[in-house]
C-alpha cells in the first residue's frame, strides 16, 4: 500500500533531546512504551509540525515549553524542531498528495526560545499558511480528528454540534472549499470596502469634475467665438486695410489736384489783381488829364469862335450900315447876339469857383456893354471894302477856329470814350478777381476737408492698427495674416455702412468673449481632462470591482453549493458507514448523525446558559444562521437514548465509530490515535483491533497503545523508553518484546 507518511524526525522537542527519526514502513505502526516515556510527545509532535498553533493541545503554556528542557546528562535546548517526510511521487492517474511538484516533501517546523516559529518547506523558509494551504489540499489539519490525543477520543462526543460538523467538513475534505469560500467572502469583504472607497472617491471628484466640466464648457465656447472672431477680424482687417490705403491715395490725389489747381488761380489772381492795380490807375488818371485839357482847348476855342463870331456879326453889321443909313435902331438878332453873349459870360462866372475868374467875367462883361452901346452910338464907320474885307476875314477864321473845335470835341469824345473803356476794363478785372477768390475759397474748403477727411483717415489708421494689435492679443499673431490675404470682393465699393456693422459685430463679440470671462484656460483643461481621466478610471475600476464582487459571489454561491451538495452527500455515506461499525462494535443498536434546524449562535449560547449578560451589540453581529451536528445513538438491548448516558467504554466505542465512518468517504492520508483504545476491555478491544486492521486498508495509522491486540494489529513496531538522563529514546522491537516493553 502507499505510505504518504515517510517518517518523523523530532530534535530538541519536548522529551526528544537527542535527534530522534521514526521511519514508517508499514500501513499500521504501534508506538508502545512505559508512561511518561514520551509516546504522547511523537503524537504531539505530529501536531506541532502540521501547524498547531493551540499550545493547550500540545500541553503547553508557551512555545519555550515545546523545547528540551534540559537534564542533568543532557542540556537544555534553544529550538525545538520536527520534520516530517512525506512521500508525494504521483499515483497512477498521476495525482500527487500534495500540490507542489516534488516526489518527496519535508515539512519542518522549529520553535526557538523567544517564542518565534520558523516553517520550512523542503528546506525553504515558508509561511505557516503556506503549509496549512498546502496540508488541506490534501486533507491534513485542519479540526484535527486525524490525530486523536490521548484521553480525547470523545472529543467529537463533547464537541458542540457547530464543532461536531466543522470535524465532519474536514472529515470530508470540505476544508480546501471552506478556505475558499473564507477566501473568498474575504476577498468579497475587501472588494466591498473598495467599491465603497471608489465611490466615495469619485463623490468626492464629483462636484470638482462638474465645475470643471463647465469650465471647459465655457472654455469651448470661448473658443469657438474666437475662432469667429479670428474670420470676422481677418475679414474685417483686410477689408479695411484695402479701404484706407484707397482712401488715403484718393485723398492724396485729390489734395494735389486741389493744390494746383490753386497755384494757377494764385496766378491768375495775380494777373487779374494787375490789370485792376496801379498801371490801370494810372492810365486812367492820365486819360483824366486828358479829358481836362482837352475840355479847357475846347471851352478856349469856343470863346474864341464866340469872338470871332461877334466880331463877324459886328463887321456884317457895320457892312450893312454902310451899305443901308444907319439907322439907330439896333438890329434884333444883334441884341439877341449881346444878350446870350452876356448871359453866356454870367454862367461862366457862376460856375467859376474863385474871384479872379469872377473879375475876369465881370471886365468882360463890361467891355461887352460898352462896345454894344458904342455900335449905338455909331463908331466912325469903316469903309465899304476894308469892312468886306473884315467879314470875309472873319468868316475864315471863324471857319478855321469852329474845324479846331470840332476837331477837339472829336478828341474829347475820343478821351471820353477812353476813360470808359478804361473804367470797363477795371471793372471786368475787378469781376475776375472776385471771381477767382470765391473758387479758390471753394477750393481752399475742399482742400480743408481733404486734410480733416486725411486726419480722419490717419485716426481710422491708428484705430485700425489699435484693433491689430488688440486682435492679436484675443486671438493671436496669426491675426496679421489680414495683410497676406486678397482684398475681399466689393471690399473697395461697398457702402462704408456693411464696414461698420462688422466692425459693431466684432465689438459685440469681444464684449462677449469677455464676459466669458475665460483666458487661455489650457491648464482648466488640462486639469479638466485628468480629472476626467481620473473619474473614467474608478469608473472602470468600480465596474471591474463590481464584477469582481459578483463572481465573487457566484464563486462563494458555487462553493456553498458544492459545499452543502458534498455535506449532505458525505454526511448519508458517514452515516452508512457508522451504521455498519456501531453494529460491529455494540453488536446492535445504531448512531446516526443528524443535521440541526438552523439556529441562532445567541439563541444556542442563551440555552446552553452561557454569556448572558453579552452586550446587544454583539447580537447583531452573531445573527448568522448555522446548522450544526447532532448524534443520535441507541445501543441494543437499552431503552434510554443519548449521549449522557453512556458508560465510559460505550461513550469510547461510540466515538472511535463516529471517527473510523467519518474516515470512510475521504480517508485522510494518515491517522494518529494516542491510547484511544484505552476504555476498553478485551472484547471491545478485539473488535478495535479488527476495525484499525480494516482501516489501515485506506490510511496510514499510527497508533500509541498499552493494548495488546492493537499492537497484534500493526506492521511495525517501535518502543520509546526514557533512561535516567529524562531523554526519550526510540527502538525497534517484535511483537513479542513490545509487551514487556510496553511496561
Ligand atoms: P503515558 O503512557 O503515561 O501516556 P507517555 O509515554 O505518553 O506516557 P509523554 O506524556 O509523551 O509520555 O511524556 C511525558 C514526559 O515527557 C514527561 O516525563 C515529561 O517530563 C517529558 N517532557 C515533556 N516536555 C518536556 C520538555 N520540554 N523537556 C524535557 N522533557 C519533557
């Protein structure tokens, strides 16, 4: 049969001072020897390298207890360690007994003064879970019915039923699931705890996130209105770039036009201001003085003719006289002659202006009235022919004298004619300077307006080189690019109103941007996006641990599952089983194991009279429900059923039964039963041997007895002795020497 268990190596543990193996070769081996040799100490060895941590079960108060104390022949120890070999070469499906790839596993465990415990597996240093995990995987440790101790055989009889059914899970092989579930209900637990801390976590982001994601929002949307901006600008500069520069040539051209054209009414002005000055006034002034002298020759010459008229007159007179009597009577036409004469001489005198003049006439006028009335009296005539000849004298000269003065008055009229030539030509300068000054006044407004239209201009220029550099700072340097860019269609003969509604537009949109109130904002964003990234990772976090929670659960559902399925299953065939050994060793009667209603771990605690005055808070925490194990037993031939009324060796069978049936479904790879045969009497020990016998068929037994018909039952046999020095000591023996080493 396959040996799991190879051998046992004790040094310095408890009463094994000396290095001590014990080398198993056989299905049955029997540990004898005399009391308190150290029998109990191999099985408690067991124990302790299996991973006992309750220092109770192994009779001792501290780890320090667990190691050779030391003797008078041998001193004390500073560890305490044993060794266990098992042999785990793959069976022929190819399965191992444990789960490590090695054909042979050492299991150690040394226990140093100070308390500390060191686990080696295979001489690597490990964790005691480690070596539990890998025991249980193969159905070792665990509630410990495979090593039953000396006076602990009724242990499972005394056991509480949620004991009783952890010893029948573990019996079962349910631990490896157990530990699973534990596992897993841990691993639940923890998810839970992260599930609760994610989501507090993104509660916490929440409120951040949101006011960032507005933030952004804003961000976008100022954005979005520069980059609307940035086209309407580029449109808007471009167009007025185009504009202005028109506007200021145009301008320019026509401020040169209008300066020359000034120039030349500057000259012409000139001209005209010529014409109307001095050399006019002059020639007008010596025309003047022409005038005057020719109306002096001609108001001379008319005197003159007058003269020489009267003159004729009075020699045509004095020819008449000689030629008719003279008569006294004076002729009419020469009294009409005197009297204009006189008169004439009388105009001249009131309109001369000085007194010589006036003296003058009034001589004249004198001498006039003396020769009129001396032509009365009747001068001494002439003759006949001297006074022909005076007439015919006198009419020449008169002839003579009247061409001089037509021909002055014919110069007069020329002067006159002249001076209003003159005059004319004055004038129409006068008019042409007035004129000329009035267009250069026009010209002068029009030249003003084009320098204020210029000034204009140039303020329009600043605005415009203000809003480039404004536009730059809202939208950035690519702005400029206004001046690569073609004049825009209709951008020169549009209506200057469409200009200025974009450039009300852009104002709007500035305001606007503003308002929003957002700068650059790349390290909102950036802040914005991490944050996100933060909340999309516990966002899949939490999924990930959610479902991790869920088939946490599935897995822990499964493992009840399987768990109840196996327990139930396991249970009906331990039952079975204990059927058959309690009838075999009460030679009738029957035990059964049966499963309790659930109940309450307070409500059993409360019945049981335990921990009444328990706090309530440690109620809520103990509502779990648990359904435990209880026996029933009825021996043949005996009315009263239970437990309680067992005899010592009934209460002894009872449980080596319960503990063989449970070893039947998955008998665990070795079994270690300190004197449980100890209560029995000879024929109940018979029948023990026969059953150890058949169970050693499945597990490898170790068996610490006094009783004979055990030891008949093993293979092997070693004895333990303790000499005068306290040390245990191991020895081979036969049958036939155990019993007397045995005492
Ligand atoms: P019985 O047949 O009466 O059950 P046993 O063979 O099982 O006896 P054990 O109980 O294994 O005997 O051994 C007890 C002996 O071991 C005692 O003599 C005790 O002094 C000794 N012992 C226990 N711990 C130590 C220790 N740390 N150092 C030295 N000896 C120890």
């Amino acid at each position: 049969m396959f040996l799991s268990l190879k051998s046992i190596e004790l040094s310095g543990f408890k009463s094994f001072g000396k290095k001590t193996e014990l080398v198993f070769t056989s299905p049955i081996a029997a540990i004898v020897g005399p009391n308190g040799s150290g029998k109990s100490n191999v099985a408690e060895g067991f124990r302790f390298v299996l991973g006992e941590q309750s220092m109770k079960s192994m009779r001792s108060k501290k780890g320090e207890d667990l190691i050779w104390g030391g003797s008078p022949g041998l001193p004390r120890g500073n560890r305490g360690g044993v060794k266990v070999t098992f042999d785990n070469s793959p069976d022929r499906s190819g399965k191992r007994l444990l789960d490590i790839d090695f054909n042979e596993v050492v299991v150690e465990r040394i226990v140093y003064r100070d308390g500390q415990n060191e686990y080696l597996l295979n001489g690597t240093q490990v964790r005691l879970k480690d070596v539990i995990r890998l025991l249980a995987g193969a159905n070792i440790g665990g509630s410990g019915y495979q090593i039953i101790s000396q006076g602990e055989a009724d242990r499972i009889l005394n056991a509480s039923p949620r004991e009783r059914r952890e010893m029948v899970e573990d019996a079962l092989g349910l631990k490896l699931y157990q530990h699973k579930k534990a596992e897993s209900e841990r691993k639940l637990e923890e998810t839970g705890v992260n599930i609760e801390k994610t989501k507090s976590l993104r509660r916490e982001i929440a409120p951040h996130l949101n006011f960032l994601r507005n933030q952004v929002e804003k961000i976008e949307k100022g954005r979005e209105m520069k980059e609307e901006l940035a086209a309407k600008l580029s449109e808007y500069l471009a167009r007025e770039n185009a504009w202005i520069s028109q506007e200021d040539a145009r301008l320019l051209d026509d401020a040169r036009a209008h300066e020359q054209e000034m120039k030349q009414l500057t000259v012409r002005l000139q001209e005209a201001s010529g014409k109307r000055g001095e050399s006019g006034a002059s020639r007008a002034k010596d025309l003047q003085n022409t005038l005057r002298s020719l109306e002096a020759k001609l108001s001379d010459i008319r005197k003159r003719r007058e003269e020489i008229a009267r003159e004729l007159g009075r020699a045509e007179g004095a020819l008449e006289a000689t030629n008719v009597t003279v008569e006294a009577i004076v002729p009419v036409p020469h009294v009409r002659q005197f009297v204009r004469e006189v008169d004439e001489a009388l105009s001249d005198a009131e309109r001369a202006g000085d007194i010589s003049t006036l003296q003058r006439v009034i001589g004249d006028v004198r001498s006039r009235i003396r020769a009129f009335v001396e032509g009365l009296s009747g001068t001494a005539p002439a003759t006949n022919e001297e006074v022909r000849k005076d007439v015919e004298r006198l009419s020449a000269t008169l002839k003579t004298v009247e061409q001089e003065e037509a021909r002055i008055a014919t110069d007069l009229d020329m002067a006159r004619a002249g001076i209003a030539e003159s005059r004319e030509q004055s004038f129409a300068a006068e008019r042409e300077s007035v004129e000329l000054q009035s267009k250069m006044r026009e010209i002068r407004t029009q030249l003003d307006a084009s320098h204020t239209a210029r000034s204009q201009l140039a303020s329009l220029r600043q605005r415009f080189e203000e809003e480039v550099r404004e536009g730059v700072a809202l939208v950035g340097a690519e702005i400029r690019n206004w001046h690569d860019a073609a004049i825009p269609h209709g951008a020169l003969s549009e209506d200057r109103n469409m200009q200025e509604k974009r450039r009300r537009e852009i104002e709007r949109l500035k305001i606007k941007i503003e308002e929003s109130g957002m700068g650059n904002g790349d390290a909102v964003v950036k802040e914005f996006s991490q944050t996100r990234e933060r909340d999309e990772f516990l966002s899949r976090e939490l999924a990930d641990l959610e479902a991790s929670a869920g088939s946490l659960k599935d897995i822990i559902a499964e493992l009840e599952k399987t768990i109840d399925m196996r327990f139930h299953d396991g249970l009906k065939h331990i039952n079975e089983a204990l059927k058959n050994f309690f009838a075999k060793l009460f030679g009738g009667g029957h035990a059964k194991l049966f499963v309790e209603e659930p109940r309450r771990a307070r409500e059993v605690r409360r019945g049981a009279g335990l921990d009444e005055d328990e706090d309530e808070e440690d109620f809520e925490e103990e509502q779990e429900l648990y359904a435990g194990l209880s026996i029933d037993v009825s021996l043949p031939r005996k009315k009263i059923r239970g437990l309680e009324v067992l005899s010592g060796g009934e209460r002894a069978l009872t449980s080596i039964a319960l503990i063989f049936s449970m070893t039947q479904v998955n008998p665990p790879p070795f079994l270690i039963l300190d004197e449980t045969d100890a209560a029995l009497d000879e024929a109940n020990s018979k029948r023990y041997a026969d059953m150890i016998q058949e169970l050693g068929g499945k597990s490898q037994l170790i068996v610490i007895t006094h009783n004979r018909a055990t030891m008949s039952a093993a293979g092997e046999l070693y004895g333990v002795t303790m000499g005068q020095d306290g040390v245990s000591k191991l020895l081979s023996v036969k049958l036939e020497e155990a019993e007397r080493v045995a005492k």
